[in-house]
C-alpha cells in the first residue's frame, strides 16, 4: 500500500491579525508522515478566524486557537477533512 500525502497552496493573502477567544484540541486520524503534519498545519492556518495551529504527528493531535465569530469547531473539523483526514473534537 502506497500512501501519498498532497498539500495544496493557497494564494498569497494579506496578513490579517486575529484575536483568538478559544482553543479546541481534536484527534486526528490518517497522518502517516511529517508532510501530513505540515500540510494539515498550514489548512488550519489558513481557515478564517483562526488565529495559531499546531499538528502533531506523533500524538496524532492538533490544537487550534482561534476567534469563535469566525469559525467553530465543526467548521474546523471541515477542514480537517477536507485536507484528506479524520478530525474529532476533544472535550476540554
């Protein structure tokens, strides 16, 4: 079986500071390599409103803070699979 990780580039946008109010951490299934670590991390970053992600391939966890006007944790969740992954929101 031959696992291949894509990561799509997004057109350069203005910087835009965003005021995060919130925090969520989700599991995330279907990492195999430090590339899906990186790929999934820049999607998130991406994403209106939030403001700091961080993916981890060796916790299968990512954290993101962000600003609940913008976005929600189900609409992160659409992102996450949206990049090719499983993403469960964490209770607190």
């Amino acid at each position: 079986m031959v696992v291949v990780c894509v990561t799509v580039a997004r057109a350069a946008e203005k910087p835009v500071t965003i005021t995060a109010n919130a925090t969520n951490r989700f599991s995330i299934s279907g990492m195999t390599c430090n590339g899906c670590a990186g790929g999934l991390k820049a999607e998130l970053k991406g994403a209106p409103g939030v403001a700091f992600a961080e993916v981890s391939l060796t916790n299968k966890l990512a954290v993101v803070a962000y600003d609940t006007n913008r976005t929600s944790p189900v609409k992160l969740v659409k992102v996450i699979t949206e990049a090719g992954f499983e993403g469960k929101p964490l209770k607190p």
